[in-house]
C-alpha cells in the first residue's frame, strides 16, 4: 500500500478517520489478508465447496494438513478463512460459542445470517475502539435456509454481504471476476469443487502440488466434511497447475 501525503497523521489507532474518510488501520488489515493464501467457497444444489490455499512449509519435517484454513462451526454450519490463522481461530471459536448458545436457548441449529451480522458486530468493535487493531482475517460463512445454502463474506469492517460463491485472500478481485464469469447457473459438486479449485489457481502460485489445498464439503444437517489428502489428490489429478512439491528450493 503506497503511503500517501499526511497519511502517517491518521494511521497510529483504528479509531482516527482520516479527512477523506478512511480508517488506515481496517485497511493495513486487509492488506494483511491479501498476503495470505486465496480461499473461495462455491454453492451447489444441496451444498457448499469451500477450498483454501495454503502455504506449506519448506521443512519435510511439517506436517501440511496441520495447517487448517476451513473449520467446522456446528451441524450445517461452517467456513473458510484467509489472514491471520492465529487471528482466524479466535473468531471461530466465537462462532461455536453464539452456535451452541443458540443451540441450548432455541434447541435449533442457529441460522447462518444471525451468526454472521453477530460476528460483524463483534468485528466492527474493534474499530471503535482504542487500545485495540483489527482482525486480519476474513471469512466465508456458510449455512443454509431450510436446504438451501448461502453465503456470507465477512472482512476486517464488520461489513456483511451475502453471495453464491466469493473468493477472499490474495487476489481475491481477480478470482471474484473468474468465479463470476465461469460460474454455471445450475451446480452440482464435482461441477462446484472444480470451479473452486480452478479459481483458487487463479490466485495462487503455479503449479502447486495437491496437499496445499485444504478442501471442505458443507451439507445440511451435517459437520463440514474436510477431504483428506489422498481424495484431494485423487479429484484434482490431471488439473494443468497441480505439480510436484519442491520442499528443498528455499534450503541451504
């Protein structure tokens, strides 16, 4: 991000407009986002794909599924993240904990856009505030109404906007664009996980081998279901930007 004339005056606290009406800290945090993998998360009939990249570490000592970017929320309930994943991990367990508050006042699973205007709230709290920074991360929440699914995006604001299929993380206008321009009008999961995968290339480092995608299928009244490495692998054989790991480029 270019710094700009006087900005420096209005960059020290989230809670400091700048003259034109910006807030450089919610910013500086999606600009945090951007240096993170791409996440994107596609819609079908009766469900929702969500696929993540992640950056694997250099050592073979590491072990790659370690590193989660999709979490199970409750029955039917779940969502892929880009950022922070220290940061990403406070903000799911907020989710579980208004989950299961739900669950035990109402006996129902809480409904997707309640959990997310209550995350929103609680995210847009961090930009009221001083003594506090935004979180950097951002979310794909998913869930559905009856059996249908839905999609909520959630960033570093506290702004909420719903969609039929989104991309967060590293370029995610550019895979938005992508999305938007292959997406079909009617959906069926393999169809929906190739659309993601390929749009997770679109902003992601090529070639990269299976295992820096982590994959998670959402259906109703069931926990994500998160692939394991052997299907991933399976699923994505052929694709022209998956290629062989090559753990030993950055060793000395």
């Amino acid at each position: 991000m270019e710094m700009q004339p006087g900005q420096m005056a209005y960059d020290r606290a989230s809670t400091v407009f700048s003259p034109d009406g910006r807030l450089f800290q919610v910013e500086y945090a999606l600009q945090a986002i951007q240096m993170g993998g791409t996440a994107v998360a596609v819609t079908y009939e009766g469900g929702i794909v969500f696929v993540a990249y992640r950056n694997l570490p250099v050592s073979t000592l590491a072990e790659a599924g370690s590193i989660e970017k999709s979490f199970a929320i409750d029955a039917g309930l779940g969502c892929v993240t880009a950022g922070l994943i220290a940061d990403s991990r406070v903000l799911v367990e907020f989710l579980r904990l208004e989950a299961q508050r739900h669950r035990i006042t109402f006996g129902e699973v809480a409904p997707y856009p309640l959990l997310a205007h209550a995350l929103g709230g609680h995210l847009q709290q961090f930009t009221q505030f001083g003594g506090t920074r935004p979180f950097a991360v951002s979310l794909l929440l998913g869930g559905f109404s009856g059996r249908t699914p839905g999609l909520v995006e959630l960033d570093p604001s506290g702004a909420t906007i719903g969609w039929k299929a989104y991309a967060i993380g590293r370029n995610r206008r550019a895979v938005a664009d992508y999305l938007e321009e292959k997406i079909p009008a009617e959906r069926t999961e393999e169809t929906a996980f190739k659309l993601a995968v390929q749009a997770v290339a679109e902003g992601s480092p090529s070639p990269f081998p299976p295992e820096a995608l982590d994959v998670a299928i959402l259906e109703p009244e069931t926990e994500l279901r998160r692939l394991p490495p052997v299907e991933v692998a399976r699923r994505v054989q052929g694709m022209p930007f998956i290629g062989v790991p090559d753990r030993t480029k950055n060793q000395k």
